[in-house]
C-alpha cells in the first residue's frame, strides 16, 4: 500500500505541477530566464545545496533533523537529546564523509558524526554530495561527502541575533550571535547552550503491567546539556588574499537513557556520556584572473567519557565502568586551482592529518595508544569543449599508516539538452575505498590489525531541470544510481564473548533519488515554497554464506528503509509563516534475514510538525515569536528498537535581532 | 482534466499520506501452550536493541514455537536474556540487561510475575523452595532471593578489597558449598557457604572460566578461554580443569593449544560424561586421564558455536548456531551418536537452553 500511495501521490503531483507551469507557460513564457551555464567545477557533479532559508527555518534544530527533513539522506536516531547517524543510498555511516570548512570531522576512532551534536545555528551551508560527487570533497566517501562551512557576514555593520526558546520536557534554548561586517574584516560569534530533563511520558504498548494496561511511563536518564560556541574571524587584504579562522568548543554531558524494556528502578543504573571537543581550522585563499590557490590548517580535540554506574547494593551508586577516550588530530591542506581558459579547469590539492587516539577502560584496564598519519592527493580536470557538453576525471590517492591505497578515479560528464529550461542530464562514476577506523584495528578487546579497505563501485546518471520566471521557480532532478561496496567491514562476536571487526559482506545498493522545489510568489505578499526528496533504497546483502543456515543473503541490510521521503510546505503572508515537515520512512528490518516477527520489525514511520512564525518589524529592530508542534499526530512510536520517542510536543522560541544605524538584516 | 482539478486530487493524495498512522502498537496476545516433554531455548537478542526472546521446542514431536513470551503475553522479554531455570511449577528467565528475573508457567508461556532489584543477573542457583542465588556481571553481591515471594532477602558481598570486582556467573553446589566462576578479566571460582550466606574463599583457576559444572563424582569441571591477545591480564591457552570440591585443589588439567578457547561446559544426564565447545564439540568421560583425540561434532562452518546443552533424559545434544548474530539462530539436535535429528530456527542468539519434564519439573 506504502508504494501505490507514493506512486500515486508522485504522480499526481507531477501533473499538478505540470499543469499548473503549463498555464504559466502559456501566458508568461518570455519571462523565462535562461540560466544553463554552470560552473565548470560542477561539471557531472550531483549536489545539493541546502538554502540559508531553509538553515533559518531550523536554527534551533540540530543538524539530523534538517537532513532527516530536507534531503534523501537516512537518519538514524536514537531517541530526542540522542546519537543521529546519517547514511547515504543504503551504506554505512561510516560511509558518510563530513568536512567543517574542509576539515575532516569523522571521528578517527568510530568513522562516524553525531549529527545531534551539531546545532543548525552553527551552520551558514549545507552541501550533500552522493557517490563519485563526493570524490573531489574527500576520501572514503562511499555512500557521499556532506561538506558544512561558516560564512562570514555580508550585511555590513554590526549585527546581532538572541533567540530564547523553551519547550516541553523542561527544555531551554539559548542562541546567540554577534556578526561585525567592515570592508575587509569581519567576524561572527555564535553562542547555543540547550538544556532538557528530557523526560518526556510516553505509553508502553510493548510493556503491559500483569493486569493488562500498558503502562504510561516517563523517558528515565535522558537528560542532556550541550553547550557550544564559535567564534570566526574573516580579513582580506587589497591585493586579494582572504584569511580565515574558526574556533568551536563544544561541551556535552547526556544522559544515554533507558530501554522502555529496562526493568531496573530509575537512578540505580547510569549511563552517561560527556564530551570535550575543540575544533579550530585557519584558512587563507587568494583569487587571481584565472586561477585560486588555497591552504588551510586545523586542529581537532575530543575528550569523550563514557560510564556506567549501578547500584552497589547499599543504596549509593557505584561507577562500574569508564571508558575514556581522547583523540587529537591535526590537520593541513593546500590547493590550487587553473582555468587557462573558459574550456578548461585543472585542479589539485594535497592534505595530510595525524590523529593520536588513546582508548582506555579503567577497571577492566584494556586501552590502546596508536598515532596514524593519512594523507590525501587529488588530481581533478573539467572540459567543456562545447556550450552544451562538460567532461571532468578526479584522482585521489590516499594513505593511511603505512598503506598505500589503490587511486581513485571518478569520471563526469554532462549534458544541456535544453538551454531555456536547464535541462541537462548528467552522469558520474568512481572506484572508491575507505579505510579502516582506529578503532576497527587496534580496539581492546576485539581490533583487527589485518583488516582490509572497503571498496566501493558506483555510478550514477540524471536529468535535472528547472524554470524560473519572475513569481515561480521550479526546479527537479531524477537520479539513479548503482553500487557495489565488498569487504564491508562488519563487527561478529568471537568464541572469547568479546566483539571483532571482519571484512565479510558484499552489499549491492541501487536505487533512485526524486528531487523537487517549488516556490510561488502570489500577489498580495502570499508566499508558497515547497521542498519534496524521495527516494527509493534497496542496500542488498549478497556476501558469503556464514553457514548454511544464513538466511541473510539476498536482504535489505538492516536498519535502512527502502522508501522514504520528505515534504516541507512553507506559506508565507506579510510576515506570518506558517510551515509544515513530514517525515516518512518505510518499514525497517533490525535483522540481517529480515524477520518480520513482533519483536524485530519497525513499522513505516511517518512524521509531521508544524511551525508557526510571526514576525514583527519595529524601528528598534525585529522580533519574531516561532510556535512548533512536533509529533503533531501525537504518534506512540520507535525509531530504534526499544528507545521511546515523545508524543505530541510542543517548543516556542523568541527571536530578537535590533537594528543598528542603516542596517537592516536578520529579519528573515 | 484541468490543472485546477488535479492540483485539488493531488492536495487530497497528500493529505491521505500526511494523515497516515504509524504501525506500532500493543503485541497481539495467543494462546499456545505446552505438552509433555520440552526444550526451552533463550535467546539473547542484541545487547541495546531489547529483541530477547524465548522459543519452546517440543521434544516428542519436534515443534518449534518462537517468541512464545511475547505472543502470550504481549510484552516483550527484554534485553540480554540471559538463562532459565525451572523448579516447582515456575520458569525463571534471567534477563540480564533488562535486570530482571521473569517468573512463568512453563506449560502456558504465561508471566505470573518477576523479581526486581538486580543490576545485571547471569544465573539462578536453586538452593531450596524458598532460597535461591542470583550472580551478577557487575554487582558487587550475589542476591539472595525467595523464589515464592519473588523478592531479594538478602545480598552477599563478594567482592575484594585489592581486587577488581568479580563477575559471578555459573553456580554449581557440592555438600553445602555453592561454587561460581568468575569470567571477566577474572580467574577464580569463589566459593560461598550457603548455611552462613558468605564467602568462603576461593580457587584460582586459569584466564575467564566461562562455565563450571559437577559430574558423577562429585568432581567440579572448569572451563577457560585463556584471555586474549592484548589483554592486561595476558593471555595463555585455555584449559579445562577438574577440581575437588573436597579440598578446593585442582586435580587435572587438560591445556588447549595457545589460542584456542573453551566454553558451554554441560553434562548429559547421568553426569558421567562431560560436553563443551572448543571450536568443535567434544565429550569426554569424566574418569579419562587424557583429552580425547576426535571431537564429538566438528565444526567446518566459519562460524563459533554459541550455545549447547545435552538432554538429561536422553543424551541428545543440542547445538545453537547464531549465525550472524543478526538474525534468526538455528538449533541441531544430534543423537546421542552425532546423527544430525533435527534443525530448527529459533530468536536472535540462541545462548542458553532449559530442559522441561512436561510435569512443571
């Protein structure tokens, strides 16, 4: 049923749209822009772009929601104040490369990004680049490259944003900022601190009591602190060069809260985490005519502490575990770029980053020490012999310790079939590997010194359009893609009771990525912007048999649905906005055979919020008061097996942005 | 149709989906229920996701029921399930990460009640109708429970004041000594005397004892897994040890090659031969002087054997295979000659089995 509602749902939309640009068509065909040349760095490349509008409608979301409701990207959540993993086309999120203003922000020891921990405020770009299109941002992107930077402020003057937001469960907001834009220095500093008991009730339909009712319970452990702050600087002098820098502390400590199938009594078992992270990268770029040159150098340090605490019998809790874990890297880059002409474009960067990573428990006393350097070479090349068609080849070498890793190439190539509407079809491909984490080779217990990278090949092919004309623009793109990933590297118990990574699985991930954006300017100051992804996933096991009895080849791999998508609806009128997210996810499997019994299986998920905004505009500057429904539907519900979600919840935010002298920004 | 129209059918489409339900709600609840003689096999299900379960096999006319505890009782076992024991009427599923014990009707699959307060219980040790030890993977005590109030009497401290803290694990009783072996980062069977409800000493054996049983002559069996590469505690080859409960000294030791590890020691019914896993199944008579040259079941799968157990009645051997540790385990039931009888699916990591006599016994 899942599939013919979206058929339908796809089809009829289309139409709709259709008719409706037809009519425009009719009437206002010489109002069509024509805006087919892109930039030659862009040639075959699929990538989306989040907008600032769409970074301003979720200020105060982290930035797993924004993915979960703005791209095709999976998100795996594990609960509100929780881990959030991304995932691309069906891979690992591992397999998902993040870079902040080009640094490398995968962590060296897990592969992975917790996209809770970082707040949308933040962030001033969005750019998500699937399969060979992440090639030219960074290595090991074998399902894509999601690439995040922070911009300096264009409004000259100074600026300044505080919002206070509050919400159910005892959840406080604070977000401030501060931007200075002179002619050729500026700088931004922004300010989160978030607060929640997080103890949002929730019925157990899966844990009834032994007279039958299910039992109304309350989120137990979840309570969270995350603090941030950021402070950029941007200067540039007459003769071209721009110099940058970013420093961002984040302080964390959240509770890891129960199981609703967790019998023990709240407070006499703990499970905690807090972490300690500065990042800071500097970058430097100077533009000539026909050619940029760019270097950049950061640093990374994470001090994370996980424990466990249980009740010792006399009352007290006692810590019964503590692991602590610190990784520092350090990170340098440099790139140069040529257009010899308006045909050509060659490209080349070198990077290098050294991680130090030390893992310990302490009474258990199994730890690891291990320092790795990795370095990264790219080699990039666009042609476009004719207006109509571009042609473009990548190279990445990569190392890591002492491998040497195979090159990875990656070929585009793209072409306009129709000027007038931005119609092109574009196609990539790329043999691309990702090496393994610090922690898949040298954790304790369990690290295998002998594992092997995993190797991906991927194409895709599209046809992207769009149409703009002065009161309504219309973009979509249609993608297919097709990818092997072998030596999957999977963690399997051993005969010691302790977990080890192996490169076991072969998986076969194919599918097909819908996008589309619409926005209608109606006169009287009405406002319609629509954001719809859909995508369709499957993420095939086909590895060897581990016995005979392995029913898992030929399955959807655990955890990733094969359908989702996301619509955002946004209406505006002078000054109210009032918007609409929904979120929807096919049936998930938690099982490598796919079982379907009661206690495995995750049914479809479909998720709705509202947002209502007003904004006022006094001479002082601008206030705007944000009301939001989350869980409009007030569904009882599980994203992960076992971890509750809130039903119907509800969060208001104040934003105050005064004006000074001329200026007159940051009331969007 | 006009654009007008279809923008209307479209918005009606949308609404449809928007306004869908999530399919998450109570478990359907069924009747099954049990009949003569049978095989309780439990389920770990992953550490973190709660997808424990427990499956019934009937021995006689070799069924399988899966998930029995939540179709009957539509509420879902837990996390970690961990063992099972059954006396008097009553099954008792220790569900280590959920830190409860459940108590059912082993014939209807029907939860009667649990016992509460434990932090992270391994196994359940029945000492008399009102007297029961609990072990623990953290907990500093043994819990001492009254299995008919289903409540904690009493707790006994285990700990040692230079030591870490020892995870107890199995139990196994000689005369009026209970003897456990503690696994992680460990290398002892503690003793504790069960008239005082106190430590009593105990016996340093090799690396992670991973289970401990009693043969026909009172002789206490130990198996170890020697630790692993890199371990603080270091590693050694794993070994298997017979121990006289009598004079807390190890009488024999049989070492495995460095590398090799032990585990799922049991016996079968008239406790005169020992079985255990060591990559392959071995038995071997509990008055052999030498390891046995040919193992009982070999192993050609790449996988490790998770789980075993020998019909006390009939000396079938049953073998658990968790496959990928994802998704469906598969139980063999051999003859007492190693001729494959059966094979059937059971939950998510088969690791522990619980034989019943049809009787509540």
């Amino acid at each position: 049923m899942d599939i013919k509602k979206w058929l339908l749902a796809g089809v009829f939309s289309l139409f709709a749209v259709a008719a409706a640009a037809q009519e425009m068509r009719e009437v206002k065909i010489d109002e069509v822009e024509v805006n087919a040349r892109r930039k030659l760095s862009e040639v075959g490349v699929t990538r989306t772009s989040l907008d600032s509008a769409v970074l301003r409608d979720n200020v105060t979301s982290s930035m797993a929601d924004l993915l979960a409701q703005n791209t095709t990207i999976f998100i795996k959540s594990y609960g509100r104040g929780s881990m959030a993993s991304a995932s691309f086309r069906g891979t690992a999120p591992s397999h998902t490369q993040v870079l902040w203003n080009g640094m490398k922000l995968n962590s060296p020891m897990l592969g992975m990004v917790d996209f809770s921990m970082i707040p949308s405020y933040f962030i001033d770009g969005v750019d998500i680049c699937p399969g060979a299109s992440s090639v030219n941002v960074s290595g090991g992107g074998l399902g894509g490259a999601i690439a995040l930077s922070t911009r300096p402020p264009e409004e000259p003057g100074w600026g300044l944003r505080f919002i206070q937001g509050y919400g159910s469960f005892d959840t406080w907001d604070e977000f401030l900022r501060v931007d200075y834009a002179g002619e050729r220095f500026q700088s931004t500093t922004r300010f989160s601190y978030t607060v929640s008991e997080n103890d949002f009730p929730y019925i157990d339909y899966q844990d009834p009591t032994l007279e039958g009712t299910y039992p109304r319970k309350r989120n137990r452990n979840g309570r969270y602190r995350d603090l941030h702050a950021m402070q950029e600087i941007y200067w540039q002098t007459r003769k071209g060069d721009r110099f940058g820098a970013a420093v961002w502390f984040v302080s964390s400590k959240r509770g890891i809260p129960m199981l609703n199938i967790d019998q023990r009594e709240s407070g006499r078992a703990r499970n905690e985490q807090t972490e300690s992270t500065l990042r800071a990268v500097a970058s430097w770029n100077r533009v000539r005519s026909n050619a940029k040159f760019g270097a950049k150098a950061g640093w990374i340090y994470t001090n994370s502490i996980y424990t466990f605490e249980g009740d010792n019998g006399n009352e007290a809790l006692m810590e019964m575990q503590h692991a602590q874990s610190i990784v520092k890297s350090g990170f340098a880059e440099a790139d140069a770029s040529w257009f010899p002409n308006e045909k050509w474009m060659i490209e080349g960067s070198l990077s290098a980053q050294l991680h130090s990573a030390y893992n310990r428990e302490r009474y258990t006393k199994t730890h690891y020490d291990k320092m790795r350097a990795e370095l990264s070479l790219l080699a990039q090349a666009k042609y476009r012999p004719w207006e109509r068609l571009g042609i473009g080849a990548d190279v990445r070498w990569e190392s890591y310790g002492r491998h040497v890793c195979a090159p990875v190439p990656a070929g585009f190539v793209e072409v306009i079939l129709w000027p007038r509407y931005n119609l092109l079809l574009k196609a990539s491909v790329t043999r691309n590997l990702r090496f393994p984490t610090l922690n898949d080779l040298y954790f304790q217990p369990g690290g295998n010194p002998d594992l092997k990278s995993e190797k991906g090949y991927t194409w895709d092919g599209g046809i992207e359009w769009s149409v703009r004309k002065r009161w309504f623009d219309f973009s979509a793109d249609f993608t297919a893609y097709n990818s092997h990933i072998r030596d999957w590297i999977l963690w399997l118990p051993t005969a010691r009771g302790f977990w080890t990574p192996v490169n076991v699985n072969k998986v076969h991930s194919y599918g097909v990525e819908l996008r589309g954006k619409l926005a209608l300017r109606f006169g009287k100051g009405w406002t319609l912007d629509l954001n719809a992804n859909w995508s369709w996933t499957p993420s095939i096991n086909y590895g060897d048999k581990k016995s005979w009895s392995d029913e898992s080849i030929g399955k959807q791999l655990p955890y990733i649905p094969r359908y989702s998508s996301n619509v955002v609806g946004r209406l505006g009128w002078r000054g109210f906005s009032f918007v609409y997210k929904y979120v929807y996810y096919s049936e998930r499997f938690t099982t490598t055979s796919n079982d379907t019994d009661v206690i495995t299986r995750l049914g479809s998920y479909y998720m709705s919020d509202i947002i209502l905004e007003k904004l006022f505009r006094f001479g002082f500057g601008d206030l705007s008061v944000k009301f939001c429904v989350y869980n409009l539907y007030d569904e009882a519900y599980v994203s992960v097996l076992s971890r509750p979600m809130p039903g119907r919840n509800y969060g208001v935010a104040l934003s105050i942005a005064p004006r000074w002298g001329s200026k007159n920004h940051r009331s969007e | 149709m006009s654009g007008k129209w279809l923008n209307v059918l479209a918005v009606v489409v949308w609404a449809t989906i928007l306004t869908a339900c999530m399919d998450y709600g109570p478990i359907e609840r069924e009747s099954i229920s049990s009949s003569g003689r049978g095989l309780f096999i439990v389920c770990e299900g992953n550490f973190m996701y709660g997808n424990a379960s427990l499956s019934y096999y009937d021995i006689d006319s070799m069924k399988v029921q899966n998930t029995v505890f939540a179709r009957v009782n539509g509420k879902r076992l837990g996390d970690v399930a961990q063992s099972m024991a059954v006396r008097d009427g009553r099954g008792y599923i220790v569900v280590n990460n959920s830190g409860v014990i459940y108590v059912i009707d082993p014939e209807t699959f029907e939860w009667i009640g649990e016992i509460k307060g434990l932090l992270s219980p391994r196994y359940i040790h029945f000492l008399d109708d009102r007297k029961a030890y609990v072990t623990d993977l953290y907990s500093p005590y043994i819990s001492v429970i009254d299995p008919l109030e289903m409540r904690i009497t009493k707790r006994i401290p285990v700990g040692f004041a230079d030591k870490t803290q020892p995870s107890t694990e199995q139990m196994v009783q000689w005369d009026k000594y209970v003897f456990t072996n503690c696994w992680s980062y460990d290398d002892k069977i503690l003793i504790i005397d069960t008239e005082r409800d106190t430590l009593d000493g105990y016996i340093e054996v090799g690396m992670q004892p991973t289970s401990i049983v009693i043969d026909c002559n009172e002789k206490i069996w130990v198996v170890t897994d020697g630790g692993y590469e890199n371990s603080p505690m270091g590693q050694e080859p794993g070994a298997l040890y017979r121990i006289d409960p009598a004079t807390r000294r190890i009488e024999q030791t049989f070492p495995f090659a460095f590398g090799e590890s032990g585990s799922e020691l049991c016996t079968n019914g008239r406790r005169d031969t020992i079985f255990f896993i060591q990559k392959h199944v071995w038995s071997m008579n509990v008055n052999a002087t030498e390891f046995p040259q040919q193992p009982f079941l070999e192993n050609d799968t790449k996988n490790y054997w998770y789980g075993l157990a020998v019909d006390p009645k009939t000396s079938e051997v049953y073998l658990a295979d968790a496959i990928d540790y994802t998704q469906s385990g598969v139980i063999y039931r051999y003859s007492p000659k190693g001729v494959l009888l059966d094979r059937f699916e059971v939950g998510i990591i088969p690791g522990a089995f619980c034989f019943t006599e049809g009787d509540g016994h």
